[in-house]
C-alpha cells in the first residue's frame, strides 16, 4: 500500500495533481471499455500531458513494480482498455495537439489522444485520410484502423526508454507491424500518417 | 553432418529448422542465392537451407484476386504464371545480377526488395495478405484472410518483410493481385542539373497523377525523370507528363509507347557486381541532396523520385563519406559489395541505442535459439 502511495504522489509531480484522478467515483467510469465490460477499478487514472510525462510514469510503475495499461477514448472492444487491478491506467486523451503538417511531404505528426476523425480536417482541402475509428489516432493504430497511413512512431517502452521509429528505418518494420498489436511494443506518443492527395 | 538441406514442404522446412535449433546450429536460409551478399555473413558451419522445392503458384477460385505463392518460387515464373491469368503481382525488383533471373519470391520479400512499380502500388508487404512462416520451435505461424491474427499481436506478414529471414522460414506467402495493364507508355525529360532534377522530381510528383511508376535516373553526370501510365489512354497522358516535364525544366522531353526494355536499365542499376549499392531512404523533398551527394561521389542513381527511396551505385571507398554527407533523417543500407569488401563495410550502420534493443527482443520472441540467419540483420541480429 505505501508502495502505491507514494506512486502516486510521483505521477502526481510528474503529471501535476490535476491530472491523476483518485476519486472512487471518478475511478469507476474508467472501469468500462467499448462494450461496457466492467473491469476491477484502478488504482488511480493518470492524465499526461506530454511524451515526457508518459515516460516518466511508465518508469515511475517499472521502478514500484505496478502493472498499467494505456488507453485513449476507451472505446476498444477487445479488453484491452480495461484496467488491471491495482494498476495504474494511464489515459491519452489529453495528448491531442497535431504536433506538424508537412503536406510537401503528404505527412502530419499528431499525439496519441487526437480524435480519429478530426485527422481529415486537419489536412483538407488538398489531402485527405480517413481513419474509421470511432476513439483516438493512437487506438486507431493499434488495433490496425490507420492501415498503411501510419509512417512513423514514438514509442515509451515499457522500462520508459523512448524509441523513435520511421518507415525510413533500418532494421524489422515495426511501424507497419504496430497495427493489432494492441500497443505491445510500447504506448505510441507520437504518430506520423501519410496523406492522400486529392486530385481535383 | 550435411552441409545443406531441401526440404520437400513445410514439415519438412520446419523440422529441418528445429533440428538445427535443437543443435544450436545456425541455418543460413537461401532461395535463388542471388542477394546472399546482402547484409552481414552467418558463420562458418552453417546449415544452408534451401527454399527452391517450395514452390507453387496457387490462383485463389473464391477471389481471383488473391494467389499462394511458394516462397522458392522464382518471381520470374510466378509473374509469368499470374500474367497468363491477366494479373500480375506488383512487385518487380531486378531479379539478380546479370542475365540470371533466380531472385524467388521469398528472398524479394524476406529482404524487401522492389522496383518501380512501388510508387502507384507500395512496398513488397503492401501486396501481402499474409505469410506462412516456420520458427525454431518447429511451429509453422500462418497469417492471412482464412486464418487468426498473429499471437504475437504484430502483424507478422509486415514484420517478416524486409526481416532477412532472421525471425524463421519464409514458406509461402498470400498475396493480392492486379490486372496486368493492357499498355503502358512513358515520359521522360533529362537534365545534367542534380538540383534542377532533384526541383523537377518533387514538382511533378505533386503535380502529375495516376502514374503507374515514377523514377529517377542519374548516371555519369547526366540524369533523367520517367514517367509511366498504364492503361487505353496510357500514351494521351504521357505525352501530357512530358510536356509537364519540359514545364519544370528538363530538356528533351517526350513520350512513347513502352516496349519490354523501357525500364529495364532502371531496375538494373538497383544491383552492380563490382560496386557497391546503397539503399538510401530520405524525404522526398531531399531527393536534390542526395543527387548532389551521388554527383559529387560519382555515383549512379536509380530511385523512385515520389518516394524517397534511391539506389546509390559507388566506388566502396565513397561509402563513409555518402553516409557521412545524408541529409539528417536518412537511412542508408548497403546491399551490393564486391567480393573484397565483405565482411570489411559495415551494411547496416545503425548505432546502438532503444532502437536496436526493440530489434534484438523482436529477434529473440521469434528466434529464441537464435539459428535463423544469425549475424545477417542490423545490429548483427
């Protein structure tokens, strides 16, 4: 119990106190996924702001030996955004800044909390990407939803090491092998999709 | 003990690699042996492992789409088979050095290797449904439509290409299929400019649409844009992409009717017997960077100007200097070496760091024996 304690006084310095829900109320409308599954209620929800504090929560559950999971809008059918119990959930929906556009390269970074559907207004009129995923881009991509659009990844390992991935890459393709991987590799904080032109 | 196996079927493949992993043998895993060279070498004493009795090209009737192809299947036969169908796979990567065509199909994909027919369809793994791969467990993983997701949660047919059969034994693959277009044509335009080349290449591949392929050229100081449509109105549009061409610059701008040479001389500067070849990949708007680099290192270039993606054909004693010079966010594999520069250049050049590790776990879930083409991989996996 102290060990949970004082994992929790640490996300809160790193996450600031706002950010890490604890309340039982609050907790159990984090106990449902998708098809409303009621999963054991966390220990407390954690709202990182930025890739730096979801690494430093990963390595803050790594070193107090806390099981977590990760999740965006919650809307996954298959379990996996339920929590564990006695673990940390740690939540993505306020990482949703679109972080660049590079439309000369048909390419735009987003974080992970991003809605799935906002991604085709943000590269209209020239370009177009549809992702049909009623959640987040990062839940979209790890359940396979982005398809060959995903190009690039940040990925907090879960040791909290962060690993920059691209389709440009040397080595295995583990940015095309991320989708339905359910997250495996590591939570994706940062995620690179390539646009369609429209032609007109 | 024997130097070399072949087995009959997917049993047999998987059998044979369990064996060796039981012996803590590595098993060096070839098909039509043309790419051996590419990557690092797998010790002495290794079992060879030869994929040519697993052939087969297998049309699906529920979806003629789709096909099963042998991975020891030469492609040259496989193309040949789906053309008297119509259809065709969209993978072309030159099919060895010289005249002989051996490349099978599960060396193109184990190694990802393509041609220029990748700008309108994607990579190798774009084409794949899935895969049938035998691990050192003896266990044979298959992955496609008719069967359930990997267990390993990655998408197994994305991971093994490109993997230089380091996670098990390519055994067949599942592909999808396309009409074989009824006529092609192309446009070109040259320039002896690499910056002017490199403007015109990222102004067209903006510009012009539905292009079959989109290539770039450069050799001894001269290059070139080509530019291939397909279909009935194949020859309209590339009269329309060349005078886009003369448009952006380029001299000697035209267009015909392709015939069976056209884009020969492109994919032949992918490989080189007595030269290196790097596989650059870079954003598109660095493609001028990297003509100036091949310039300035009196290099080849073959490459698919949209994207990104260039074959540098050098004097090895260039090689640190190019990877040296990359715009930043390049990555730079050597594939060809003459014989004398094997096991002197380092193929891969990727440092160590979170990246690799990702790799080496990725090894090491798949290939816990570690058997599979040891030594070949980035990082020495």
């Amino acid at each position: 119990m102290e060990a949970q304690a004082d994992l929790i006084e640490r996300v809160r310095l790193v996450c600031g106190i706002e950010h890490v829900l604890t309340d039982p109320v609050t907790l159990s409308t984090y106990r449902s996924d998708g098809v409303r599954r009621d999963g054991p209620p966390p220990l407390a929800v954690a709202l990182p702001g930025e890739a730096a504090e979801v690494a430093a929560v990963v390595s803050a559950c790594a070193a107090a030996s806390v099981p977590w999971v990760a999740r965006g809008a919650g809307t996954s059918r298959d379990g996996t955004a339920l929590p564990l119990s006695g673990g940390l959930m740690i939540v993505l929906t306020r990482m949703r800044r679109i972080r660049s556009i590079d439309l000369g390269e048909d390419e735009l970074t987003v974080e992970p909390g991003v809605p799935a559907a906002a991604i085709s207004r943000a590269v209209a009129p020239t370009h177009q990407l549809q992702i049909d995923h009623p959640g987040t881009v990062g839940g979209a991509a790890a359940v396979g939803a982005v398809g060959p659009h995903l190009v690039g990844l940040d990925l907090v390992r879960d040791d909290g090491a962060l690993v920059t991935l691209s389709s440009r890459s040397t080595g295995y393709d583990v940015v095309g092998a991320f989708g339905g991987s359910r997250g495996a590799p590591g939570i994706a904080v940062s995620i690179t999709l390539r646009a369609l032109r429209t032609h007109s | 003990m024997s130097d070399s196996v072949t087995p009959r079927n997917a049993t047999e493949a998987a059998a044979a690699l369990a064996g060796a992993a039981a012996q803590r043998r590595p098993v060096r895993i070839s098909g039509g042996g043309t790419k051996l060279g590419w990557g690092g070498a797998v010790q002495a004493g290794a079992l060879r492992l030869r994929t040519e009795l697993l052939r087969g090209v297998l049309i699906h009737t529920d979806d003629p789409h789709s096909a099963t192809l042998g991975a020891g299947t030469p492609l040259a036969n496989a193309q040949a088979q789906l053309a008297r169908s119509g259809m065709m796979l969209a993978v072309d990567p030159q099919l060895g050095l010289g005249l002989n065509p051996a490349a099978t199909v599960g060396g193109v994909i184990a190694t990802a290797d393509s041609g220029p027919l990748s700008h309108c369809y994607g990579p190798p793994c774009a084409q794949l449904i899935g895969v049938s791969l035998a691990l050192c467990t003896g266990k044979v993983i298959q992955t496609g439509r008719r069967t359930a997701p990997s267990p390993s949660g990655y998408d197994l047919a994305k991971l093994a290409t490109g993997s230089f059969g380091t996670l098990g034994i390519l055994l067949s693959v599942e592909v999808r299929l396309h009409p074989l277009p009824s006529q092609t044509a192309t446009a070109f335009g040259s320039t002896s400019d690499p910056q002017l080349l490199g403007a015109a290449g990222v102004k067209l591949a903006r510009t012009l649409s539905g292009m079959q392929a989109f290539d770039v050229a450069w050799r001894g100081g001269f290059g070139g844009l080509l530019a291939q449509f397909a279909g009935s109105d194949a020859t309209a549009r590339a009269a329309a992409a060349a005078e886009a061409m003369s448009a952006a610059g380029l001299s000697n701008a035209d267009s015909r009717a392709d015939d069976s040479s056209t884009w020969v001389s492109q994919r032949a500067g992918q490989r080189s017997a007595d030269r290196a070849v790097l596989r650059i990949h870079a954003k598109r708007r660095q493609l001028g960077a990297v003509l100036r680099l091949a310039a300035d290192a009196e290099g080849d270039v073959v490459g698919r100007a949209a994207l990104g993606v260039s074959y540098l054909t050098l004097n090895v004693n260039r090689i640190t200097s190019v990877r040296a010079g990359l715009p930043e966010g390049c990555s730079a594999v050597v594939l060809d070496l003459p014989q004398s520069a094997r096991g002197v250049v380092d193929s891969w050049g990727t440092p160590e760091g979170p990246e690799l590790q990702l790799m080496r776990e990725i090894k090491q879930n798949f290939d816990p024996a570690g058997v599979c083409n040891p030594g070949v991989f980035v990082g020495g996996i």
